[in-house]
C-alpha cells in the first residue's frame, strides 16, 4: 500500500458526469492507498456537483478544483494544475485514464517533477514500496510488469482494466479551489477552437465493455453492425478503411492510430485484422471475427471465428440473442 | 525554415517482435525500420521546406543501424542527418529519450536557429505517445501534438494545427519556434525515387556523442531512467478457440456462445 493519497484526475463530461473508466481508476486507488486515502482533481469548469454522488459511493475524501482563468484543455496548462495537486496533496501516485490528451500531461508532469511516467497500464501492485505496473505491448502480444524507481510515479491506465466497485463505506468529498500558478510558457498554445463531439446515444467507444466493429467487408452498410452492437448494449468501432471511406467518422477508428480498446468483448466483422488494427485491439478479452475469407489473420487471434458473410451471421446472432434475451 | 524531424529505428511491425528480459526489443538486425508514423513527420517537414524555402535535418537518437532511420529520411528528401550515437543511451525511457533529442536540436540550434521540430504521433514499438510533449518540455517550446492538419503562415510566423481526440476536435495555434507531432492522417508519404536514393549517398550524416552533447550520461540510458522492466513475457496463445465456417446456422451458434460465455 501508498504511504501517501493516490491522486486520481477526474475527467468529466459537458454535464459534469464523470466519464465511465474514471470509476475503473479510483477503484484502483482506493486498493492501493488503503487508509492514507484517494484524492481527485476537477479541471474544467463544469460544475464538480453532479460528480459527487459518484464519487462519494468511491470514496474521495477530497476534490482539488483547479482555480484558473486559462484554458485546461492546454496540456501545459493541465500539467501546472497537476502539480499543484501533488503538492497539496503530498501523493506520491498520480492516476490519469489513458488518452492522448492525459499522456500529454503525464509527460510534461514527469519532464518537470522527475516523476516516473507508464502508460497505456492494465494493473497496478505496491512492492516493497515500489509502484509495480502491468501492461500489454507489442500489439498486445506480449505482457511487461515495469517499477517505477522514482519518488513519484504518474501512471496512465486503460479502460476497462478494472471492475468499478463502491467503496466499503461511502465519504463525503471536501472540494477545495486549489489556486494554481500558471507558467507564462504554458499559454504560448491558442485553443482557437474545441468542439466537444456530440454522443451517438451508445458507450463511449475507448470504455465500452462490447464493441462491434466493422471493416471493408461492410461495404458502407454499418446496419448489420449497429443493430449486433445495439443487442449487445456496445458502441460501434470500425477500421481506417471504413473511416477513409467516410462511411463512419473518424473518432470510430480503432488501432495504433485510432482508438486503444480492450473491451470484455470484441466483434469484428468484415475486418481483415492487419497488424495496425490489432495493434489497437489485440489485450480485448474475447474476440469474435466474422470474415468471408478463412485466411483472414484475424482468425490467428480471434476465440469465436465464423468463415462466412457478415450480412448473414450478425443479424442472425442479433435475432437470436433478442430472442434468449425475451 | 530550418526544420527538425525526429525519427525512431523501430522494429519492423510485420515481423515477429520480441522482447528481452530487460523488457527491450530484441535487436537481431535485418528487421529494423523507419518508424512507419514518422514518415509522415518527414513528408510534412519537406512539403514546409519545398513551400518555404526550407533545409531539413533529420534527427535520430539510437544504435547503430539506427542510421538507417534517417538514411531513409534523407533518400526521401532531407538534407542532412545527424545520430546520437553513445552506450549510455541504451536503456533510456521516453523522458531519458527527450533529453538527448532537446540536447541535439539546441546543439543544431547553435549553428542557426532552428523553426521548427517535428515528430510523428508515437513509435509503433512502445507507442507512449510520450515523446512529443516530453522534448517540447525539454525545449521549454510551445506543443502542437496530434495534427492532422497543418498550416504554417512565415510571414506573421504562426502555425495552426487542428486535431481530433476522443471526445472533441481541437485548433491549435502558437508562433515560431514550435514543435508539432503529426498523425498519419496528416499526408501520404512519398517513396524514395532512384534520385532520392543517389543523392542521399552524398548528404552528410553526422554522428554525435553524449560528450559532444554535453549530456550527462548518469541522467540518461538505464542509468537515469524513471521505469525499470522487472518481467517480459509472451501472452500464451488464446484456449479453447472456435472456428466454424457458416452453413447457415453460425449466427445462432455465435449467440449461443456468447450466452454460455456469459459474455451478454
Ligand atoms: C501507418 C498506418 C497506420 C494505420 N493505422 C490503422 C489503425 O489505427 N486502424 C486500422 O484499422 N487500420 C490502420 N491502418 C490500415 C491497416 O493497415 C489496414 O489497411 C486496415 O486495418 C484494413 O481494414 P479492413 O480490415 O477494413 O479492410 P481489409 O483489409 O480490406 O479487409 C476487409 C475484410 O473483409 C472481408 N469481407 C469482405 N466482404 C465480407 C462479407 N460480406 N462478410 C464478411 N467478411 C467480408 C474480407 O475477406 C477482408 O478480410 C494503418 C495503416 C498504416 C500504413
């Protein structure tokens, strides 16, 4: 266990919603920090109000709310925040959910503090004082437990990684305005413009516990994916080929340039499974390939295959599936 | 202009990679490359170039045959390369990695000012994305990280990137000196024509030491390095797999799995 609070960055929705691995993420802490106690830090505007139900079911004892006129959206900006908080919170441990924007952060917070930084973790142990990470690499294909030997560690971690439970015993959360001193150099950056990309109404695709995702073989027609993913209660993912194509948007992209995801359970449907798309989906717990070509490298890594055509298998395991659910 | 990109030599992600008990990537030769997302890093900084007049020197720290990385970047059109090249950078983590790549530029930086640092979105072998806002960092330089577009205006001396993250999409601006990482989105690549591959022959490929860097070799390599791989192990291949080919009831199969999989 920590001697000291793990601090954990509570990243939030337009609504003030914390966003679904953030629960994942202060679960961890709490394992980790036992009695000395998990902390969060809110950047952003939003109101830290419609969060505190959560987290108090998590456990916080405290929210430092970073008090700043500029932008946090700026990474440089973020990175002065953090490390008022670790100072304020004497944490030896920094939390953040893996996404580029976080990593951005977690980078500038290790250049400064001399903090150690790992990313993209699926696990998390104290040894001997020590903060031990697990993580996946190589495309998924291989598995590294790496210490952090510096006094701080700043440790990024993946979506589902964790089971989100509620603490033993709820707390109440103290928010505290925690003033921060922005460097000059942290605003030389103008955010211009940041247009929040409206939901499309399923989970958010890095966190989503099913994502069904559909390639070149969909020929355009995501119908047969979107209704298998419905039935599942998962978001829609597709490959560079589908996204190029503009059959689906960008922020669908899953891969080494896309979205990371590792979700319980993966389907992929007309996807090839290429080296960059698995290098984006390859840690997922189980996975389900449809391809009409039985030489599909998908096939070397998938646990359910089907050689056929996604046209006639995903509808027909979505009518089935509606049909045991009653 | 004068423009720095930085490239990685990373193993070929086509072959079968491999990780030592140290954690590092196995280097058996042969089966190293320019990493594939820094090509784009390199098509971005010779389109700036060939627009704005600019002289583009291509960076890498690493061994030996990490030469090959840039070699790579001056057949596709650089002009000059430069390696660091020392044992005391094996080892190094992303931020180790940052600090003799901030000590390369600002020692280009003395011989004229340099505009522009460029590097690609991550390195296909570790993919940390780290290293970007690691070395503006190091640089104390404005980050432009993620672009998938890019626009640079020398005459007021402001580029403008815009970039998409998971929840939003961003613009981005900051004045001259700035280091902007690129996605693969940004470009295609050329390919290294005959031309190319003669004329980088006579490009000059300089090779500097932590010494020449005046880097202290205990703040870099294993020796400084943040992070220690204590365990790295093959994932065991998937059990109990399934493959069926379709004959018209595979659908009803699949959701049958998935139940007693308790996967639904
Ligand atoms: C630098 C770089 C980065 C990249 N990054 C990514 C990335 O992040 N993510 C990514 O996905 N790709 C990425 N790519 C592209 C990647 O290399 C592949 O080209 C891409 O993943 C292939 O997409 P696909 O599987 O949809 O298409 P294809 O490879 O063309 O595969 C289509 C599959 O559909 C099957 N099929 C066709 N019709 C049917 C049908 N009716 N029913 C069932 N199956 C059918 C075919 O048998 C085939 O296997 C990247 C490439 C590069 C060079």
């Amino acid at each position: 266990m920590t001697a000291t609070p793990v601090l954990v960055l509570l990243d939030h929705a337009a609504d003030g919603t914390l966003r679904p691995p953030v629960r994942e993420l202060l679960t961890l802490a709490r394992e980790l920090a036992g009695d000395a106690g998990v902390q969060g830090v809110w950047a952003g505007d939003e109101d830290v109000a419609a969060a505190v139900p959560a987290l108090a079911a998590q456990g916080v004892t405290t929210v430092h709310r970073l008090a700043t006129d500029t932008d946090v959206h700026l990474s440089a900006v973020l990175a002065d925040g953090l490390e008022a908080a670790l100072a304020a919170s004497g944490a030896a441990l920094v939390l953040l959910v893996s996404s580029f924007e976080n990593k951005e952060a977690a980078a500038r917070l290790a250049v400064r503090t001399g903090a150690g930084v790992v990313t993209d973790v699926d696990g998390l142990e104290v040894q001997a004082g020590r903060v031990v990470a697990h993580k996946t690499v190589l495309a998924g294909t291989w598995t590294t437990r790496c210490a952090v030997s510096a006094p701080t560690a700043v440790v990024t971690v993946k979506a589902n990684s964790v089971v989100a439970q509620d603490a033993a015993a709820p707390s109440s959360p103290q928010v505290v305005d925690l003033p921060v001193e922005v460097r000059a150099s942290s605003t030389r950056v103008r955010l211009v413009e940041r247009t929040e990309l409206a939901g499309s109404g399923r989970p958010d695709l890095g966190s989503a516990h099913v994502v069904v995702v559909g390639g070149r073989g969909t020929e355009g027609d995501f119908s047969a994916v979107e209704e298998l993913a419905d039935v599942l209660g998962g978001a829609v993912g597709a490959t560079r080929v589908a996204t190029d194509e503009g059959w689906i948007g960008h922020d669908a992209q899953i891969g080494q340039t896309g979205v990371t995801v590792s979700p319980r359970l993966y389907v992929g449907a007309g996807v090839s499974g290429a080296v960059h798309h698995r290098g984006g989906m390859q840690a997922s717990g189980t996975i389900v390939a449809v391809n009409s070509d039985p030489d599909a490298p998908i096939f070397e890594i998938a646990d359910f295959g089907v050689v056929g055509d996604l046209f006639a298998v995903l509808p027909q395991a979505a009518a089935e599936l509606r049909r045991l659910q009653g | 202009m004068r423009i720095v990109v930085c490239v990685k030599f990373v193993p070929d992600i086509q072959s079968d990679r491999q990780l030592g008990p140290d954690g590092r990537v196995v280097r058996d030769g042969g089966d190293g490359t320019l990493n594939e997302l820094d090509e784009n890093a390199v098509e971005a900084a010779l389109a700036l170039a060939e627009e704005h007049d600019g002289h583009v020197v291509v960076l890498t720290v690493g061994p030996d045959d990490a030469v090959d990385a840039v070699r790579k970047g001056l057949q596709m059109g650089a002009d000059e390369a430069v390696h660091v090249l020392d044992d005391a950078v094996a080892g190094s983590d992303a931020i180790g990695t940052a600090t003799v790549l901030a000590a390369a530029v600002r020692h280009l930086g003395a011989d004229a000012p340099v505009d522009l640092v460029l590097t690609g979105m991550a390195g296909l072998d570790g993919l940390t994305s780290l290293l970007p806002a690691a070395l503006a960092e190091a640089l104390d330089l404005p980050a432009l990280p993620l672009a998938s577009t890019l626009a640079v205006d020398p005459a007021v001396g402001t580029v403008t990137v815009t970039r998409r993250l998971d929840h939003a999409t961003e613009t981005l601006s900051a004045d001259l000196p700035v280091l902007v990482s690129v996605t693969d989105g940004l470009n295609e690549p050329r390919y290294p024509n005959f031309k190319g591959i003669m004329a980088a022959r006579k490009k000059p490929v300089t090779t500097l030491t932590l010494a020449d860097l005046g880097v202290d070799p205990g703040t870099v390599g294993a020796a400084g390095a943040r992070t220690e791989v204590l365990e790295a192990a093959a994932r065991p291949p998937r059990e109990d797999r399934v493959l069926l080919t379709d004959t018209g009831d595979a659908g009803t199969r699949l959701a049958a799995w998935l139940v007693e999989r308790k996967l639904v």
